[in-house]
C-alpha cells in the first residue's frame, strides 16, 4: 500500500478492510506493507536514504501495488514511481481515486512521452494537462464541489478483467469522491497508445475505469470500490488484485464471468481446511497455516 498518511493506520481503514475481505475470500492471510510514498521519490534517495532502501524493498517485494484515493501534490512524484513499477514489472496494481488518477500520468508521460502531463490539482498550468478539474465544479469553493455518492459505471467492452471481475454486469454503482477526472479529450490519444477506457458514465464523457489489456492486472477506478465492500460480500476488484496477486485470477475470472460454475475443493491432510463456506459462488476456505500475500 503507497500513500501519504501509511503511518496513521486508521487513514485507510475502509480499504484494509476491503483487502481483507478479499483476501478471507481467496483463502490468502493479508499481509499489508506500508510504503510512504514521499520515501519512494529521488529526493528522498539523498535526503533519508534509509528510508529510500526501505520503501524500494518494500514494493519489490510486493506481490501486489495499491495506490488509494487521496488529494495534494505532496508524496505524488512517489505515487507515480509505485504505478510505473507495477506497470513495468507486471505487478497487478490497484488505482483508486488519485490511484487511477496518477496512472493515467504515468502513462503519458513515460509511454506516450508527453513529459509535460500532469492534474491540474498539482500543477494549474500544466502544458499537458491530462486530469483536469470537472467542469461542473467550482475552483474557487471547495465546500460542496465535490462530485460525491454513488454514480453509474458502464462498461465499453465485456472481455475486460474488470467487467468479468462484476458478473459480465452492463453496468454497476460505486461510490466517488473526487473533484478531478481524466481529460476527455484526451481519451482516444490514450486508447490509440492502449490504455484502455473501459467503464464511463453515461454520458460516455467521464472516465471511471481504466484497464491495460496486456499487464496481469492493471486496473483504475475513479470510484472507490472499497465503500462497498462487506464480510462475505467482497468488492470484486478487491477479488481480483488478491487473485492477481496470488496467482488465481484466471480462475477466478472464468467464474465471475460464469464460464465454469463454482467447485467444490477438497483438500486433505494437515494444511485442509478448518471451515468451509460458500460467498457469492467463490468457495471460501480458512487455513491454519494460510499462505500470505504482500501488498
Ligand atoms: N478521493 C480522491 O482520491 C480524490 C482524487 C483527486 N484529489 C480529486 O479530487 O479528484
């Protein structure tokens, strides 16, 4: 997990809940490492080199990236570098928020080497500004100008992971906080370089999901899955990095996309499991010694 606020554990709180969710589903132990992202930028390489080798081990290591929401330019330089890793590396990778929103930088700027991109949130004369703030919203009062709540998304294209990954739906609601979005005009620059748009609003104008087709899982979303994830009900994007993760995501996808039905898995010997029960067509197991996952 790369963020601004990893030291307060209650910061991200709905999103470690929502991992864990996923990852009781999947029969994986959760292991979250937290990686400031300020620690990650060149900056802290001569200013706290400690703490520069650290945050670098640490997301190396990872078998999973999660970049969540947040807002302010501090610690985004760091933010980027963890997306651009994940991207390079074939690391699955979960933009939330600010972590869809930094991707879409990311890949301007070292794919499409547009070097100038930027959100207008850190830089309001960006050359190339390729998040900007939604027209709708006022710049100068920041009370009540957020575009909050659940909205719908409407997925473009049906064999995207995260299309399956919500039981081939046309559409689903999640929760948004954000005042910022993806340029629209900018958006068929990005496919033709392939990022992949692949869930809007209805307007066909608002980014909400963004997916490359050729990573193991590379996925943002401008809601927030999180807020909709229960015990027993687990955000299906939160299944999927956890599956990504863990080397199940094929077999997940053939499931949620209802190409096989679910089976029954049986496991004997020391390591079975100690209780077994069956959550929206996943069967979910509980081991004693668990194999972990690092995100
Ligand atoms: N919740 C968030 O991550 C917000 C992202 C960004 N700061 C925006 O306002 O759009």
């Amino acid at each position: 997990m790369v963020g601004k606020y990893t030291g307060i554990s209650d910061s991200y709180l709905s999103i470690l809940k929502a991992l864990l969710h996923a990852s009781v589903a999947l029969d994986r132990k959760l292991v979250v490492d937290w990686v400031p992202s300020c620690d990650l930028e060149d900056s802290a390489a001569v200013e706290t080199p400690d703490a520069y080798e650290k945050a670098w081990g640490l997301l190396k290591g990872a078998n999973g990236v999660l970049v969540p929401g947040g807002f302010g330019d501090r610690g985004v330089q760091g933010k980027i570098l963890a997306a651009k890793h994940a991207r390079e590396n074939n690391v699955p990778y979960l933009g939330i928020c600010l972590g869809m929103q930094i991707a879409v930088i990311e890949y301007a700027r070292s794919v499409m080497k547009l070097r100038d991109a930027n959100s207008t949130e850190f830089d309001p004369a960006a050359k190339t500004p390729c998040v900007i703030f939604m027209p709708e919203g006022s710049k100068t009062h920041m009370g009540a100008t957020m575009r909050l709540g659940s909205r719908r998304t409407f997925f473009q294209v049906n064999n995207c992971k995260s299309a399956k990954l919500y039981a081939n739906a046309n559409y689903v609601d999640e929760r948004h906080r954000h005042r910022y979005e993806v340029n629209p005009d900018m958006v068929s620059e990005f496919e033709k370089a392939g990022l992949s748009f692949v869930g809007r609003d209805e307007s066909g104008r608002r980014m909400e999901i963004i997916e490359l087709p050729t990573h193991k899982f590379f996925v943002g979303t401008q809601f927030h899955p999180e807020f909709n994830s229960r015990p027993g009900k687990p955000s299906p994007l939160f299944l999927g990095l956890i599956a990504a993760s863990s080397g199940q995501l094929e077999h997940l996808l053939q499931r949620t996309s209802g190409a096989v039905s679910s089976p029954t898995r049986c496991i004997a010997g020391p390591g079975a499991p100690k209780t077994k029960l069956r959550m929206n067509g996943l069967v979910s197991t509980y081991f004693a010694n668990g194999s972990s996952i690092h995100i």
